[in-house]
C-alpha cells in the first residue's frame, strides 16, 4: 500500500512539473513571445490614455482658475482674494498724522 500511495505521489508530481516546463517552453516559442510582448503593448497604451486624459482634466481645471483669476471669462471679475491693489497708496505708509513735519509739528 505505501508504495503505490508513493507512486501515484510520484506521478502526479512529474505530471505537474512536465505541465509547467511545458507552459514555460511554449511562452519562450516566438508565437509566445509575441502574444506577451503584444499584451505588454496593449497596457502600455491604456496606462498612457488614462494618463493623458488625467494630463487634460487637470489642464482643464487649473486653467478655468486661472482665467477666474485674470478675469477673461465673459462677464466674470477676478476674486477680491486675487484682485490687484488699488493704485493709490495705502494709509498704512504713510506716517500718523502729527508726527513729523507738517501740520501740528511743534516748531522749536
């Protein structure tokens, strides 16, 4: 009992590696070759068009906030956040009033 308990374990054993070595063998003919190289292809393309379309929707999106930010959009103004200074100069440069020369100076 024990030996054909070890030699079906045996054959079945050789079965699986000859099935292996086979597939093996079969992907290193130029037919296998090609149906990988060709696989290897078609992925290849599908990852540069997702890629590509992500390239695009991203385009598309930063250039809706920059044409927001400069204002080119009919009708639309650019954000207080974004807007440009007012061209007078601001209070805060120039000196507090009564301090230096000028009306209310101390003349001594």
């Amino acid at each position: 009992m024990r030996r054909l308990f070890w030699l079906a374990l045996g054959a079945t054993v050789g079965v699986l590696i000859v099935r292996k070595l086979s597939k093996a063998a079969e992907k290193l003919t130029p037919q296998g070759v090609a149906q990988s190289f060709t696989a290897g292809l078609t992925e290849l393309a599908a990852a540069l068009r997702d890629f590509a379309t992500d390239v695009r929707e991203a385009m598309t999106a930063q250039e809706a906030v920059l044409r927001e930010a400069a204002g080119l959009d009919a009708g639309a103004l650019p954000s207080p956040a974004l807007a440009a200074p007012p061209a007078t100069a601001p209070d805060r440069l120039l000196p507090p009033a009564g301090h230096g020369r000028g009306a209310g100076a101390e003349t001594g």
